[in-house]
C-alpha cells in the first residue's frame, strides 16, 4: 500500500469491497457485480461528501453499465478547475482496471496516454491485481483519479496550459 | 432491468445530490473571531487557554476561580493556573478581582484562602489544643505556611469561640493550662519574702513546668509568666510593689524593713548605712533623710541629734577638765573615724573651743584640751633636755632608746608626715652650718675647706659627743659606748639631735599613760598626730636654747684652738729639733730604727693625742654640744685603739688623714709620720711651724739649759745617764738626741771620738754600771732579801759616787762651751 498519502489510504480501506467476480459478458453475475459496484459508489460518495470532499459526478451511459460519464473537479488557489470524465469496463475486467480519461486535458500533460487516458502509477497495478475482485470502480477514482488530480492540475495551472473557465472567458474576450 | 439496480442507481444519484457538509479550518476560525472583534461584535477581552485551541472569557475564568477555591478552600494561583489551563497572569489578575470583589477570600503570598478554609483550620487547632493544653503559632504558622502573624491575626477572632483557649506571646494555652499557670505564678509571688528579680522566678517556674510536662512540654515564655503575674498584682492577689518591671519588693519585707530600721533608730538613736544596704535599702541616707528629716547623716551612719548632745557634753566635760577624749570611745562601735570628725564638728562645745583655742582634735576623733596640751608639751621639755645630755654623755642610759631609734628609722621614711620633719631638719642643717662658719670666723681659725660642708656637718655630733667622752676618760665603757655611737651616728645622721618623732612618740606614751590603759588599739593613732603637734613646738624652743649655746661655744671654740695651736707649735718645733738628731744615726740602721721609734712614741704620740683630743672638742663646740669640762689634761694619753675610733668619727676627709696619722704613730719612720701630721695640720686649718737656723738655735740651747738644770738636780743615778749623754751629744753635735734606754749604750760608743780619754771612761763606766744595775733590777724578785738586794744596793752606791763626775762632765763642758 505504499506510494498513496495517508489520506488515500483511509478513505481507501473505508470504501466496501465486492465479492462478485463477473465481466460485462457474464449475464446475471455482471448485473450482481453492478449492483455491487453501485454499493461501493455510493458509500464512497457519502463518505466524501461527510467530508466536504465531493470531488466528482458519474453516472452509467448505457443500460449494461459498461460504460460511464461524468464530471471531476479540483480546487486549486479558491477557484475549481472543473473537466469532464469517461471511461468504459474492459472485457476483462475485473481483473484489467478500467482506463479512465480525461478528453480536455488530451495532449497538455505528459502525464497521459493517446486519447486523454491518464496514466496511473507504478504501484497502482500490482495493488489492483492483488486486491482482484474485491476492488470496483470506486476504488480506481480513488487510488487512480483523486493522486492524479493533486499531483498534475496545480502543475498545470501554474505553467498556464489549464486555464480557470472565467480567465478563459475574459481572455477569450480580450 | 433488474429493479434492485435501478434502485441502486436512483440512491446513486440521490447520493451525489445530496449537498455536502461544509467544515471551516482552525486558522479560519482564528480569522473568525478576528474579524469579529474588528467588527466589535465582540465587545469584551477574550482569552485563550495555555493550549491556544480554545477562547474563554473573563467572567468564566472568574467564576471557574471561584468554583476551585470553593472546593478546595485553599489554592495557590500557580496551581490555579494548572487547574483551568489559563496562563498564570490572567489567572492572578482576575484572583485579584475575585478577592477583592469577595470579602470571604484574600490572596496570600500566591494563593487564595477562604474563609471557610480558615474556620475549618482553627477547628483543626481547636482540637489539637484541647488535647495538647497549648501549642505554638510558630508551629501552626510552619504547618500551615503560612506566616506567624497570619497565624495570630487569623486565630484572633477565633478565640473563644471556635478555639477555645488563649494567646499569649505566640503560643495558645487552654484555660485549665492557664489557670494552673497563673495558680502557680501566684503561689510563687506569694512565696517570697525577700526582693526579688522576677526573672529568676520565671526561670525556676519554666524548670518546674518542664519537668512536670516531661520533653513534650513547650517552653513557657517569661513574658507569660510576666502577664499572669501583672494580672494577679492588678487584682490585688498579691501585694507588694514592682520597680523596673523585674524587681519585686513583697509588701510583707516592706514592712519588715521598715519596722527594723525604726525599731533600731529609736533604741540606739543612731543607725548604720550597713544595716540599711543590708536590708536591702540601696540609697540609705536619702531614704533616712525623707524619713527622719530632724536627724543627721553622716558619712557611714545616720543620728539623731541626741547623739551630738551626748558627744558635747563629755567633750565640754573634757575641755574643762583639761583632759582629753576619745570620741570614739563614747560612740557606737559602727562609728568610723570620718564619722566621728564629722561629729565632732557638729558639736557646739568644740566649734567654741575651737574658736577660743580651747580645744583641738587630733586624728579626726580625739579631742585634746589646750591645757593638756601645754602639760605634755612642759612635760616633754624637760624630757628633751635629758635626752639631749643623755645622749651627748654618750651613758648606757640612752642605748636602748637609740635602739628604738634605729629600729624605727626605715619605717619612718614611708610615713607621710616625715616630709615635714625632713625638711624643718633640713633647714636646721643650714641655720647651724651658717652659724658654725660665724663661730670659725670669729675664732680666726682660717676658715678651713671642709667648712659648710653637709658632710661636716652630719658627723658633728659624734664627734663632739667623743671629744667629750674622752675628756670624761671613761675608759671602761668605750668600746661599747663606740658601737652605741656608731648606732647614734645613723640615727642621727637624718635629724641632727632634734629630737625624732618616733622618740617624742615613746616619751608621749611613757608620760601619758592612759593612752595605753584606754585599751586602744594602736596608740600611735592618737600619740602621733599629738607628737607631730607639739613636735614644732619643742623643735623651736630647741632651736632657741642651740642657739644661745652656740654663741656661747663660739668664744670657747676660740680659745681652745688658740689653746691647741700653741701647744702644737711648741711641740711640733720640738719634734723637729729631735728628728734632726736622727740623722747622726743614719749610718746604724737598728739604732736609728730604735730612735725613731721612741721618737714616734714619746713626742709625737703626745702630739697627736693632744691634736686629736682637741679637735674632737672643737666639733663638738662647733656642733653646740655643752661641754663641761675644757680642761683636757696634758697628760692624757689615748690607746690606739682610741685613737682610731676617734679619728673614724671625724668628718670625711679629715677622719682619713687621721687615720693615716695615727697609722704612722705606729710606724717606724718619723718623716712618714711628718707629712701624715702636716696634711691633717692643713686638714684641720691649723699652722705647723718650719724650723728655721735662729729658732733652731734658740730652741736649742733652752733645751741644753733645760737639760743642764735637769742633770744639776737630778739624783737618780740612772735617769741621770740619759740625761748626760742628751747633753753631751747637744754640746758635741748641737742636736737633740732623745734615746731610749736600749740605744743608750750606742750613743755612747759614738761619743768615744769626741770626748777625751778621761771623760770617756767615766762616761762608759758609768754606763755599764747603771746596765749591770738595771739588769740586777730586773733580776730581782719582789719579796726576797737576798744578795742581790744588797748588790742593786751597793751598786747604787757606787753610781751615786760617780755621778758628781758624770756631772761634772756634762756641766763642765757645757759651761766651757758656752
């Protein structure tokens, strides 16, 4: 569990764990997986906003639930830098996490692969493939999206390539 | 769709709706309550506990004050601050507020007590007291730390009634402890008789309670003692007075004292100081005299004036009968001798006899009539006079007297009143030596170097008192009439025949015998100071009879050495005529020693003695000794013992030459003898006269007519042969031969030359019968009638026969010649 914050780590052992291991091809057992991973999303939430730490919104796409949108944000310096998230359920999964994207920021960091997919730590797929099949989608926002965030948007704020809506609103007008 | 995942989706979405709490930081907070008070909502001082997580307000920090010190009673503010967790200068600034604000509390040194706390702790002592009967504050005040004074000002009002018993001098006593204390106290002031520092009582007492109390018993202070013992004088359960607040005088020795002193003084009408300081009365005469203010005090006792009445009329008693008295003989024992002077001068009749002269007093307490005085003093007069030819005739009668003289003498010089004496001898010294120097003058004696001499003087006396002796010629007491003189020589050496006070003292006490019988302790006390008085009396009368007797000397002191020079010229001329004659013998030594020693005995022993005798006189005239006799016989001769003390008595320098004189005398040389005699000659101011040829002559042929008439008459055969051969050799050699019996037959031989062969013969057989007859003479024995009675007879007769022709020789010659 090394290379997370204290923080990190709390709120991650206190998000539920699953115990269905099931794909999107596997018929009811997925459904049951679903159903679990709505559980855990919803303590998540609740548990974040207790907090005062909402920090994201998604919902599923399509009835199946492979697929999901939504929105994150982060507070930097008072003002929200708030982008737009997507991701889809591998074949695999669970046991291959999903890739989350984050399509505005695609080409401004390098932190990132092709198509606005961020890249995860090194620690975070061993911890994944051990923690299989008990880890949902929670758990990926909370030890793959949240780190990420912290790390990358004070950096891109501060060279200037992510720009506050109402800056971009005025410099637009100027 | 499975309704179970679409409810889940819907609580999903419901879930993320949901509004999130909003939580503000601690620094926000902080801003907060800043913005506040700049905004002043808040309107009152905040403060922040030790922690800086929390605000609390004053009134809060007061009233949790309160509620600590409620509980507790007692806090210090340090652990006040401990306690609410606000820094300690909030905490004592708002104690201060709560203490003051609260008459139930005060701050001490650090820390709030309440009332409350203190009634609880008086409660504590309360018991402790009843069970221990007292207790220390000081012990109280270390219990509870707090001060002493804190101590007593809080028990203070406690007393009574929460604590039951009483503070004193920092200690708290039961009331059953106090009353036995104070029982005791009273019993021990009840208890003394005598005057007394109470601070020995107390001690005792504090002995007595700790013994009683064991080592558990606390000290009692004095002062305790003091207080109970101040309270019981006050209540009148003790009586007496109390004098620097230490010094206790019962009533009952008051009392005592004074009905001693007053029973004492109205029996014997008199009282000593010593009794009073013995009764413990420190200044006796002032507290006599407000006593008995008609009475006297005097310096060691107090009278009343019946005393002086008593005194007066034994003392006018005294006066009149011309006697005296000894005041202190009538007087108490305790009186002293100040005592008595003081007396006597308070006594009317001896302030009259003193003005009229009627009275004096001596030694401060005896009281002499004039009368008595004038009878001691005829009295003594006479003895003076018998003293002084006591003392001049040099009898045995004044031996033991001059004893005493002696014996006293080193203890004379201490006494205080010799002074006087000293120096009225002194000045009699220099009255006579200036007087002596008139009587030489006037006695044309030249005026010798020795004259005024203070050591001339000191041996005069002696001197003359010798000259007279031997002019008396008591031979028999002279060798112990020289040791007594030797005495009398020391004794008077200081006082020149005045008489001593020592020997007036003697002579006082021998005529007034009732100084003895009177029984007094030392009759010096009162012979002295009565010899001392009539002492300038007697020595001026003295002085005037030395005086007349000096002029009187001075005219025999004259003619004796008139007397004395003649004699010694014409014996001295004498004696150098002979002395030339010695020459003619020079050649023979034993016969020369022969003549010259006969020569030193005949003629000049008479010199000497004659000298010798008579300047002993002369002293003694020039001392103003009466002399009685002036004849001093010619013939008198002195052994040389004699000789020698008289010569010892002479003067310094005067006596050492005559004791080479009469060291000479004794010689063998004549002209030894010579200069000997012509140094004290010189010595003693008289003239020795050279011979010169004319007088030589002159003396000469007297003595060959002299001799010439001598031999004509003489009708011993053998007296007549000296005297022949005497002649023969003044008519041959023109000198004076006198020759001894022994040197005779020489002087004859020598004449063998110049005589003719007839004369001669006559001249030798002459001589060797007069020897075979002195030898037959001195053969003879008394009472026999033998032979040689007839032979000294016959023989006799056979000079007798011859002598007209020895005669005839001599006188032949001698008429041929001259």
């Amino acid at each position: 569990m090394e290379g997370w914050d204290p923080n990190t780590k709390s709120t991650l052992t206190q998000i539920p764990l699953l115990t269905t291991k099931a794909g999107p091809r596997d018929g009811p057992a997925w459904t049951q997986r679903l159903k679990e991973e709505y559980k855990s999303l919803i303590a998540y939430t609740q548990m974040n906003k207790s907090n005062d730490n909402d920090w994201f919104r998604i919902s599923a796409a399509n009835p199946e639930g492979t697929r999901w949108t939504g929105k994150c944000w982060y507070v930097h310096n008072l003002l929200k830098y708030e982008f737009d998230l997507q991701f889809d359920i591998p074949v695999t999964y669970p046991a291959t996490a999903p890739e989350l994207e984050l399509p505005q920021l695609d080409g401004k960091t390098q932190k990132m692969y092709r198509g606005g997919k961020i890249c995860l730590t090194v620690h975070f797929k061993p911890l994944w493939a051990k923690n299989c099949p008990r880890f949902g989608i929670a758990h990926a926002l909370c030890l793959g999206l949240a780190p990420w965030l912290a790390a990358e948007i004070p950096i891109l704020v501060d060279s200037g390539m992510v720009k506050h809506k109402d800056d971009a609103a005025t410099s637009a007008e100027s | 769709m499975d309704d179970e995942l679409v409810e889940l989706q819907k609580q999903f979405e419901s879930a993320q709706q949901a509004k999130s709490s909003i939580r503000l930081s601690d620094r926000n907070v902080v801003e907060l309550v800043q913005k506040l008070h700049e905004l002043h909502i808040i309107d009152f001082d905040l403060l922040h506990t030790v922690s800086g997580k929390e605000y609390i307000t004053p009134d809060q920090l007061r009233h949790e004050i309160l509620v600590e010190v409620k509980r507790l009673g007692r806090i210090s503010l340090i652990d006040l601050a401990d306690a609410i967790g606000v820094d300690l200068y909030h905490v004592e600034k708002q104690a201060q507020h709560v203490v003051s604000d609260d008459p139930g509390l005060m701050l001490i040194q650090g820390e709030i007590i309440s009332q409350s706390y203190w009634d609880s702790v008086a409660e504590e002592i309360n018991e402790r007291l009843q069970e221990c009967s007292q207790v220390a504050l000081a012990e109280l005040a270390a219990q509870l730390h707090v001060s002493s004074e804190m101590v007593t000002s809080v028990l203070e009002p406690r007393l009574g009634t929460t604590v039951k018993g009483r503070l004193e001098a920092g200690q708290l006593y039961t009331p059953a402890y106090v009353a036995r204390v104070t029982a005791m106290v009273r019993g021990a002031a009840r208890a003394i008789t005598v005057p007394t520092n109470l601070s020995v009582l107390w001690s005792s007492l504090q002995q007595l309670l700790q013994e009683m109390e064991g080592a558990s018993g606390v000290a009692v202070e004095g002062s305790f003692f003091q207080s109970l013992f101040n309270g019981l004088v006050k209540e009148g359960e003790i009586l007496g007075s109390l004098r620097a607040g230490v010094h206790w005088t019962p009533n009952v020795f008051a009392i005592a004292q004074k009905e001693s002193i007053d029973s004492f003084f109205s029996q014997n009408s008199f009282i000593s100081y010593d009794v009073l300081q013995k009764l413990r009365i420190p200044q006796p005469d002032q507290f006599l005299q407000s006593r008995y203010p008609e009475c006297i005090p005097l310096v060691t006792t107090f009278i009343h004036p019946s005393m002086i009445e008593m005194l007066d009329a034994a003392i006018e008693d005294a006066l009149e009968h011309g006697s005296w008295m000894d005041s202190l003989s009538i007087l108490p024992m305790s009186f002293g001798s100040q005592d008595a002077s003081k007396l006597l001068s308070l006594c009317p009749s001896i302030q009259q006899g003193l003005k009229s002269d009627k009275a004096i007093i001596f030694g401060e307490s005896f009281v002499f009539s004039s009368a008595f005085i004038k009878d001691v003093y005829d009295r003594l007069e006479k003895e003076m006079e018998t003293f002084i030819v006591s003392s001049t005739s040099g009898t045995m009668v004044s031996d033991d007297l001059q004893e005493t003289k002696v014996g006293h003498e080193t203890s004379r010089f201490t006494e205080s009143n010799e002074t006087v004496s000293d120096s009225s001898s002194n000045k009699q010294t220099m009255e006579k030596g200036s007087k002596k120097k008139k009587g030489r003058v006037a006695g044309n004696m030249g005026a010798g170097a020795a004259d005024g001499d203070p050591e001339n003087q000191d041996s005069v006396p002696t001197k003359s008192k010798k000259n007279q002796r031997k002019g008396k010629n008591s031979s028999s007491a002279q060798v112990a009439d020289s040791k007594a003189s030797a005495k009398l020589v020391k004794s008077k050496e200081e006082n020149l025949n005045i008489p001593s006070e020592d020997w007036m003292m003697n002579k006082i006490a021998t005529l007034v015998p009732e100084f003895e019988e009177q029984g007094l302790d030392d009759p010096q006390t009162i012979i002295r100071p009565l010899a001392n008085y009539v002492r300038p009396m007697l020595i001026n009368s003295w002085k005037e009879r030395r005086k007349a007797l000096f002029t009187e000397n001075a005219e025999r002191m004259k003619h004796l050495l008139d007397n004395l020079q003649k004699k010694l010229d014409e014996s001295f001329l004498n004696m150098q005529l002979y002395e030339k004659a010695l020459d003619l013998f020079e050649d023979d030594p034993s016969t020369s020693v022969i003549l010259h020693r006969h020569l030193l005995r005949t003629t000049a022993t008479t010199i000497v003695d004659m000298l010798l005798l008579n300047l002993d006189m002369h002293n003694k005239l020039k001392n103003g000794v009466e002399v009685e006799d002036t004849q001093i016989s010619e013939s008198s001769s002195l052994n040389p013992g004699e000789r020698t003390s008289i010569a010892k008595n002479f003067p310094g320098s005067l006596s050492k030459k005559a004791l080479v004189v009469v060291e000479a005398l004794e010689g063998k040389r004549v002209e030894t003898f010579m200069t000997a005699l012509r140094d004290i000659a010189e010595e003693s101011g008289l003239l020795l006269k050279k011979l010169d040829k004319k007088l030589e002559r002159t003396l000469l042929h007297s003595y060959q007519k002299d001799l010439a008439s001598q031999v004509s008459a003489e009708m011993d055969p053998v007296s007549v042969l000296a005297e022949v051969v005497s002649l023969l050799y003044v008519q041959i050699h023109h000198k004076a031969l006198q020759a001894p019996g022994r040197a005779i037959a020489v002087a004859v031989s020598r004449l063998k030359d110049k005589l003719d062969e007839s004369a001669f013969k006559i001249l030798t057989e002459y001589q060797t019968a007069t020897v075979t007859l002195l030898a037959l003479i001195s053969a003879a024995s008394g009472d026999e009638e033998d032979c040689t009675s007839d032979r000294i007879l016959s023989k006799r007769e056979l000079l007798e026969n011859q002598m007209p022709a020895l005669k005839g020789l001599v006188l032949r010659t001698g008429t041929s010649q001259s």
